[in-house]
C-alpha cells in the first residue's frame, strides 16, 4: 500500500510470521508491508483475519517471524511497540466496568500522541451523545463498537487495526467512519489496516493481505 503523495517506508512491516491453533496451521512464513493509508485484509470466515490482527496487535506471542511498526520491533521492545499499534478485540468484555469517558481517557497513559480534541467530532458523528456516561456493559454491540472505533480515531497511532469495522454499526454511523477514515488516510502517515469478507470498493483503500 503507497501513499498518494510519496513512497514512503512501510508503517508495518512482516517478515516469516508463522502461527498455528493446535492441529490447524494458520499462517507458514507470511510477509508483507503495509504504508500509510487504508488498507485491508480480507478473506473468508475463520480464514485467520481476526487471530492476524490479534498478532500484530502484540495481543497473541507470536510463534515465528518478527514484525515491526515504526521501526519498532514487538520482539525487541514490546511495551514501546504496543504503543505504536491500536488494536482491540471487538467481542472484548475487558472494560465493561467503564463509560466510554473513562475508557477513552485511560488510553492516554497508552497512547503518547492520544488526540482527545477529536472526541467531540466524534461523539457527534457516531451519535454517542447519549452513551458516553453509561458503563459499557449497558450499550448495544453497535455502540460499544462506535466507542472502539473513536478511540481507534483518537488514538494517534502509527498502526491502526479495525477487525471487520462495519459490523454491527448503524447505516449513518457506518458511512460516518468510512468518510472520516478515507479522509484521515489521504492526508497522514498512519496506517489503517481493516479486515472484511469482500474486496472494498474501488477508491476505499487497498488490498495488502488475501487470506
């Protein structure tokens, strides 16, 4: 995936990645970079989409091969590298305990470059207005989603990682992320890196990974 403006070094970049679930091999030597801009990777169900995220958001050890956002390393500096990446498993239960203020808040400590003046916009453009003080446990998948992906916005990240980020979403909140993405990918040095069942669109992103 290039850039429009330059061909800038990869944001991400994979060398000999290997995993497999017990008697199910997954992925045997797997390569690739991905630049600034959107990209995606897409593939069947159960082909590997989400457990590939899961990876390369530091959150599943990797079995074999080394990747490196930024420059940095996951094997060789983990904490710095995590730091580099936003991911989170959709299907999480981990904050449900927190409003979406808290959350949001809590990932500055995470996140250096952590653009909380966005939030507004966002909370707009998702219709989070009501949400925002309830704990997450008490919103629909929908808007817990909407929550993830205003912080995946917010975040500042070098790597951003959205598995399947449509799901769920109402129609107005859906083509909402799909214009401030396309937007953000245009005109910065992050990348974004969604999952899906289907080629996107022409003019949404690039194809870096078919699974």
């Amino acid at each position: 995936m290039r850039h429009p403006d330059s061909a800038k070094s990869p944001v991400l970049a994979v060398r000999n990645l290997s995993h497999a679930w017990p008697g199910r091999p997954l992925f045997n030597g797997l390569s690739f970079d991905a630049h600034p801009g959107l990209g995606w990777i897409v593939g069947d169900e159960g082909c590997g989409k989400s457990t590939l995220l899961a990876l390369l958001g530091g959150a599943l050890v990797l079995q074999g091969g080394t990747c490196s956002v930024a420059g940095v390393s996951l094997h060789e500096q983990p904490d710095r590298y995590r730091e580099q990446v936003f991911w989170i498993d959709p299907q999480t239960d981990a904050h449900h305990a927190l409003n979406a203020r808290a959350y949001w808040s809590s990932l500055e400590r995470t996140y250096p470059a952590f653009q909380a003046s966005h939030l507004p916009m966002l909370i707009d453009a998702f219709s989070l207005q009501d949400h925002v003080e309830k704990p997450l446990y008490m919103l629909s998948t929908g808007s817990r989603r909407k929550v993830w992906w205003a912080a995946a916005i917010a975040s500042g990240a070098p790597l951003v990682l959205m598995d399947q980020p449509f799901a769920a979403l109402d129609a107005p909140s859906a083509r909402a992320l799909q214009d401030i993405v396309a937007e953000l990918a245009q005109e910065g040095d992050t990348c974004w890196l969604m999952t899906g069942h289907e080629k996107p669109q022409r003019g949404n992103g690039q194809i870096i990974l078919e699974l």
